[in-house]
C-alpha cells in the first residue's frame, strides 16, 4: 500500500497506454491533456507486494553487490520529484540522488530498473533489483516480508481543496467528497474523517476533479502538492489549514534477512543526514527539508 498517488514528470509527456501505473502524467499540455489523461484512466493495479520468499534468510547480498561491482535498485521513474526523467530524458530526483550517494559509500555503481509499480516491490523477490526506493513506507505489514533501511525522507499530510472553496481546515472535510486511491494511506484517513470516498486512479486525476469542483478534495502528502502546484502554477487548488494524520517515513525496501545490506545502505544513510548531504538535496527538488530527525532514525 503506497502513501502516496501518482504524478509524472513535466516535458514530452506520452499519452497514457496499457497497464495503468501509480505515477500518472501531470506533464501535458494545459488542462485539456489532464483531462485526456483523465478519459484514458482505467482500474489501478495491485501493490503484488510478494512474501520475500526468494529472498527471506538471505544475508549474502551486500557480498554479491560488491563482487559484482553494482547495485541494482527498482524505482518507477515517474514520480516527480521522488525519481523521474528530465525533458532530456535524464533520470534525475532526490531518491535517485539519494540512491547514488549510497551506491558510491558501498563502493559501486548504481543501476537502476524502472518498473511499474504493481510488479515494483514484488521484483525484489523475483531478482531483478537488490532494492526498491520508490516512497515506500514502511508498515508493519510490509516489515513481516520485508526488512527497510531507516527513514531518507519524513513528509506531511494534507489536504486540497479548489481555491474558492467554503473549507478552511482539514477538521472540516467530514461529509465532503475526497478524490483518493483505494490502496492509499490518505484515503483511508480521509475515511475516518469521514469524508466519502470517491475512487480514482491517482494523483492527477484527483486534482483535476477538485480543479473543476466535481469532488471537495483530495488528501495526499505534502511533496506531491508541492511538485504539483510547481508544475501547475494556475491549477485552481490550495491546501487546507492544518496536517492530515502522523508523518509518515519513506525507507529502502530490502529482501528479509539481508542485514549486512541494511545496516551498510543505514551507515551511508546516517552519514549524509549528519553531514547535510540530504538537506542540500532536498533543497534542489522540494520547498521543505524532509530529513529525518536523529531520534527518526535511531532504527
């Protein structure tokens, strides 16, 4: 279950075909392509989490990756400004840079496997990647199959709603109409607000609905409003007073039992905190710094 709904990056967006995926494009021309975007929309697919089978015991990992000189890390490549291509193709964002840094402590190189997310976290078990760093949170229903890293990034609930609305806090959204996917976090919460659920397939397609007010709002964490609102300065959507739940943790996904790997991919990690590394970072891609507080990351 993801805590967050899809955005792609600006720049040649390409019209949406196939299965659809998590991160859906927020770059097309003008509203008219959201709403292209919107038409194309069918039904999401499954997280297909997997039970780390293949790699549960496994404490070989971090010796394989350093024989072999690489890395190799599973990320959609879509998500704006998590990790997605540039407009000149270039694979860029605060995960991908995050995963470099890392990649160069343990010695190697860093090889990235962009795949969609309802096969994402499963490709873990299956071999193709010895990570996944894709905004994953790590639950307690992830951790029975999975092991994380400790927390990169730290972000925010929160709630939007169209600019002329009669909302001005997110203790007001009970009765309102909340555009969320059915496997989120914030969809749920949204939920127990009591706000009524109206399903959709991501991100974009939420706020395309609040822009032309035929929901009331849509919750999501605050880095994905932020690199929104940048992409799309005149979308008719601002965020409500006040957060949406606890905040949540964005961690590395790993294969159970690889903690030689853990506990290298969590020294790189305390190391770049400490020294500022993830705050310079932070500060290229977002308008807030999501770095962990040293009691955070004490995992």
């Amino acid at each position: 279950m993801s805590t967050r709904e899809p955005v792609r990056p600006t720049g040649a967006a390409t019209p949406a075909r196939g299965p659809v995926t998590r991160r859906r494009a927020l770059g097309l021309a003008g509203l008219a392509g959201l709403g292209a975007v919107l038409a194309a929309c069918g039904t999401a697919g499954s997280d297909a989490e997997g039970s780390s089978s293949a790699s549960a015991g496994s404490d070989d990992a971090l010796a394989k990756i350093r024989k072999d000189g690489v890395i190799r890390i599973g990320m959609e490549g879509t998500f704006r400004p998590y990790g997605y291509h540039d407009s000149s193709g270039k694979l860029v964002g605060f995960e991908k840079e995050i995963v470099d840094l890392i990649a160069a402590d343990l010695g190697v190189r860093a090889e990235y496997v962009e795949t969609q997310w309802d096969s994402l976290i499963a490709g873990v078990d299956a071999g193709r990647y010895d990570i996944v760093i894709n905004n994953i949170a790590p639950t307690d229903e992830r951790k029975k199959a999975f092991d994380f890293s400790i927390p990169y990034a730290v972000s925010q609930g929160r709630v939007g709603v169209a600019k002329d609305s009669a909302l001005h806090s997110v203790d007001e959204v009970s009765g309102h109409s909340a555009a969320q996917t059915l496997t989120s976090n914030y969809g749920q919460q949204m939920a127990e607000h009591g706000a009524q659920i109206v399903p959709v397939t991501g991100f974009d397609e939420a706020a395309m609905l609040v822009h032309y007010g035929r929901v009331d709002c849509t919750a999501n964490d605050f880095v994905t409003f932020d690199a929104f609102f940048r992409q799309r300065p005149d979308i008719n959507v601002r965020l409500l007073d006040g957060v949406l739940g606890d905040a949540v943790d964005s961690a590395i996904l790993m294969g159970k039992g690889q903690t030689a790997l853990k506990d290298a991919i969590d020294a790189s990690l305390r190391r770049h905190i400490d020294d500022g590394d993830l705050t310079r970072i932070y500060a290229k891609y977002v308008s807030q710094d999501l770095t962990p507080s040293a009691s955070q990351t004490k995992g």
